[in-house]
C-alpha cells in the first residue's frame, strides 16, 4: 500500500490538535481571561446558525470584530450578565488542516459541547463546525479568524460561554 | 399538590383583577390548546416572515402559525402567498425544506403538484393506470383541491397572514398607536436580510410575552443597559397599548449623554457596575437612525415583537410549541441603503440581543427559572401593582407594569377567565 506523502507535517497537526484542546480547555474551566489570549488582535471571532451562514448572510449569534470586543465580552460574562451557573464540556474532533502556508494555516474541527445544570442529566447544547484561519505569534499559534457554525436550528435556552 | 388544590376546570381569575395573575396560566394544558384555537388560529393577525426572505419569484420558506405549519411563497408573478404546509390530498407536508426556489412544489407522498400560489396543477395517474382503470372519479376538479391559502397583507416588507376570514383589516387590527412604530421600521426602504438567531426556550409563550412589555426589569435585571445609559429608570419611557390592548409599544428617547451621568438610582439597583469600560464603545455608540430620536419595543399580538435596540433592528417571532416551550426566532435586518458604517453597527450591535446578547440571555435565563416554579405552584398568585393596580394606559415612566395588566385585561375578556 502506498501512502501519498502529506503535505502538513505531523508536527504542525499536533500543534494545531494542540491550540484546539487547550482553548477548550480554558472554556471549559471559565477562563475567560486565557480564552482572550487565543486570538490575535486583528481576530474575528463568530458564532454563528449554520442557516445564516449557508445563505452567506452576516449576522452572527455572537459577533467580535477585533481583540476589543472579544475582551468586551469576556468582561460582560464575568462582570455584567445574570445566569444560572453551569459545567461545559467541548469534545473536539475530526482536525483537519486545509492549507498551511507560512502566513496561514487554514483549519477545520467538529465540536460537540455537552452542558451539565445543577439539578438535571447533562444535554448536547450545541454541535457543529470550526472554520478558523490560524496563525504563528512569537512562536505560539493563536486564531486570527474562529467560525463556530452551529448545525442545530435553534440554541437551546441560552448561550452563556463562547464556543 | 395538596388536596386543597383547585381542579383544573374549576380554576378562577383571582377576584382582585389584573394586578393578580393566577401561575395555572402559564402550564394549562387545556388552555394552551384553546390559546393556540383562539389567537394564533383564530382572528389574529401573525407574523409570517420578511419579503426580503423570499426575493425572487418562486422563492418559498417554511415557518408556523402557532402550532401550525406554514409556507410562505412567491409565485412566478411576484405576488406572496401563505399557504398551509399540507397536501390537499392525505395531508402529508407538501415542502420538506426550510426554504428554496422551485417552479411547482410537489407532494412527496403521491406526486400531486402545485403552482406556488397553492393551485393543484396535476394528480399523478389521473386518468388510471395501465389504462383503462378508472383513476380518479370523472367530476374531480382539480380546482376544488388545493393548498388551503390564508389571507395575506404586506405591508413595507413584512408578511402577515390569517386563518379567519373575519380577521379585521389589518390597520384596524394594529391600531393607529402601534401601526405608527410598525410603519417607522417596515417604512418601504428595501429591507436587507442580515440573518437568523433562533432560540427554544423552555417556558410558556406568556411568560416571554410579558417580558417584552415589562420595562420595569430592564433597568434592574440587564445591568448592562444601565451601565452604559442605553435604558435606564430615569430615562424618558412611553408606553402605551392599543384601544384593545392586545398590542403595546414602549419607547425611549436616547439620550447620548446618560452614560456619563452619575447613576442617581444606584441605591435602588443592586448589581450596577459604574467602572466597567468597553474596549469598542461602538456597541453603545448609536447612530441617531430615526428622526424622531426614539428607540423600543413593541408588540404585534400574538406573534411578534419588533425590537430597535440602537442600531439593531430585528422581529422577535413567537412560535409556541407546547404549554411550556417557547421558539423565539430572531430574525436581524437592515436597509438596502444602509452605509458601510450602518452595516458595521448593526452586525456589532447585534450582540446587545439574542440567545447570547448582552441584554436578553438574562431574559432567556430567568424565564427557564421561572418555568418550573410557576408550573408547580399552579395554585399561586403573582402581584403585578407597580404603578398602579387599575392603571393601564400610558405610562411615562419605565417603573411600571401597565402594558402586563393591560395584556391580561384583553387577556381574560378573550378567553372568558
């Protein structure tokens, strides 16, 4: 059998496996502080219903345009909105690297996100796509582009934590 | 439930009128039933969806009437209509896709075809088959079977549809309080479609429809309003119902400069943060849109609210799905018009609202809350006073739960409560 050879190096792969578990990681546990730290100043960071994106259309369920407002919502989450405590859990799966040049990687995973209420059986509140464009940042890879297209028609309840 | 528990056939109003509103309502199964009967099949006008979802002819796109099904087309002349989702034949649903453009839509289960104004155009093997067989009966005319199609109005790019043919005319049904705010957004500016925030809240559709007339919470539960002046108890606030008062709308004047106002009710409001700063202040840094400087809410019974929070505009559409499921389908939209710089605001200032919005996932969090409390203390009473127990006409200030005692005294003389 003959395998043809891979344009990405395994290296590069595990580190792109790498970025998506620890920013899961740092969701998950609520760092809100260290989630900011994944994205690059010029980020664009969306979460958005696979219904706009499929018909292309712009608004997003939550909608950063540069690090400002990333920060603006991990500061709103912390400080200012009223919600009822809750455990997530990402399971990201499926990475796969589109092109990787020296400026870019171009990236794609499944994630799952699974939310644990005090007092009622965990539920799927989410699952769906990242489309990120990745890049090098004195070293550390960090996004300067993170879609997270949602599949399901409607979010469930409420969404608190970025995805 | 204790055996004092009232049945519940038996189940009264509360004698002291609207400032009480009885918890069975919000997880009645029987009420729910005669709730979706009454309003959202009966002589109501519904919010179905925006032209601009629906450009080109033969574009078509599903949606509900309360519980039911419904599409909403435009045929190859241009002309918009809403039609039951259901075959005229075994009543499977004819489209089985969120949306689309087609030439006819055809019945999946048995081929029967129609034009998108719902006309039956051809029954698969009418005649029989092998031939002779005797196929359909001689006398059946396919104009006697098509698509049920509802009564349809629209009006500057929003479609509305009704099941009744004894549905007012719909500027009567609106009424000129509200029909004033409804033109003000659907003015005949070409409306540009922005997208979709939909949302399945696990509470009764009331709950959600109070909350949206209820602006003595929005300067306490959604702090972020007030820390950043975008509503606050001191603010300007009209709001006023319909003669019927089914419908209310609730406005404000903005005023540019309340964020650097020292927070004189702070005392009066627990949670308010006066040092938090924004990195991108555009979010709250609107852009005077409309003349009037105005910026609210308001309500088009039973279906819809229609929301300019600053520079977002967007309809609230309301689709219950049971006694105690609610989808909220917000549905953003701009002006063909609009300016790069519009353009940006409106997609920024999008997250004020929605299942993620700085001012409304509080609304979606406190609701699913409520839901089990209200539904298994059925027997109790909630207290709806703030200015005023009688009052429900226009109040001038948001410190108030007028237009929720005006939606309950319309309310109980519709259902007989």
């Amino acid at each position: 059998m003959q395998i043809k050879e891979h344009n990405v190096s395994a290296q590069l792969k595990e580190a792109v496996r790498d970025l998506y578990d620890d920013y899961a990681q740092a969701v998950d546990a609520e760092q809100l502080d260290r989630w900011i730290g994944f994205f690059s100043d010029d980020a664009v960071y969306r979460v958005i219903a696979r219904e706009s994106h499929s018909l292309g259309l712009p608004h997003a369920t939550i909608y950063c345009e540069g690090i400002g407002m990333i920060r603006d919502r991990a500061n709103m989450l912390q400080k200012v909105a009223v919600f009822e405590p809750r455990v997530l859990r990402h399971f990201i799966t499926g990475v796969r690297i589109q092109s990787a040049s020296a400026d870019c990687i171009v990236a794609s995973a499944n994630f799952l996100i699974i939310e644990s209420l005090f007092d009622a059986e965990p539920v799927l509140l989410m699952v769906g796509q990242y489309q990120d464009e990745i890049i090098s940042r004195e070293g550390d890879l960090c996004f300067r582009k993170r879609d997270a297209i949602y599949d399901q028609y409607r979010v469930r309840t409420t969404l608190v934590m970025p995805v | 439930m204790t055996s004092e528990a009232v049945k519940p056939q038996d189940r009264k109003w509360p004698e002291e009128g609207v400032s009480r509103v009885p918890a069975w309502i919000y997880s009645d199964e029987s009420l729910f039933e005669r709730e979706m009967e009454k309003f959202y099949a009966g002589n109501t006008w519904n919010f179905v969806g925006l032209e601009a979802e629906i450009p080109e002819p033969g574009s078509f796109q599903r949606t509900f009437i309360g519980m039911k099904p419904v599409l909403v087309t435009r045929d190859a002349h241009g002309e918009i209509h809403v039609l039951e989702n259901r075959c005229a034949h075994r009543g499977a649903p004819v489209c089985w896709k969120q949306r689309g453009k087609a030439k006819e839509l055809t019945c999946p289960y048995h081929h029967w075809t129609y034009d998108l104004g719902g006309n039956l155009q051809s029954v698969a093997f009418m005649r029989g088959s092998p031939k002779p067989n005797p196929g359909m009966p001689k006398d059946f005319d396919m104009k006697n079977h098509g698509m049920r199609q509802l009564r349809t109005v629209v009006r500057g790019g929003a479609i509305w549809a009704t099941f009744s043919d004894e549905t007012q005319p719909f500027e009567k049904y609106v009424g000129p309080q509200v029909l004033e705010f409804v033109d003000r957004a659907f003015n005949g500016r070409p409306l540009r479609l922005l997208g979709y925030s939909r949302q399945i809240m696990p509470c009764n559709w009331k709950l959600y429809f109070e909350n949206a007339r209820d602006p003595y919470h929005a300067t306490l539960l959604h702090t972020f309003f007030t820390t950043f002046g975008l509503f606050r108890a001191d603010a300007h606030t009209r709001a006023l119902p319909s003669d019927d008062l089914r419908h209310e709308v609730t406005f404000s004047w903005f005023d540019s400069k309340a964020s650097e106002k020292n927070v004189v009710m702070s005392d009066d409001i627990k949670n308010i943060q006066t040092d938090l700063k924004l990195h991108d202040m555009e979010i709250v840094t609107p852009r005077q849109e409309f003349a009037d400087g105005r910026i609210g809410t308001l309500e088009v019974f039973p279906s819809m609210v229609l929301q300019q929070h600053v520079n977002t505009l967007a309809v609230r559409h309301i689709i219950p799905k049971s006694p105690t499921s609610t989808e909220l389908s917000w549905i953003y939209f701009g002006y063909q018009d609009d300016d790069e710089t519009l353009r940006r605001l409106r997609l920024k200032q999008g997250n004020l609202t929605g299942p993620a919005g700085y001012v409304s996932l509080d609304d979606s969090e406190v609701l699913k809350q409520m839901q089990p409390v209200v539904q298994n203390y059925p027997d109790s009473v909630q207290v709806v006073e703030m200015h005023g127990r009688d009052h429900i006409g226009i109040s001038e200030t948001s410190v108030s739960e007028s237009m929720i005692r005006a939606f309950y005294t319309f309310y109980k003389r519709e259902m007989g409560l």
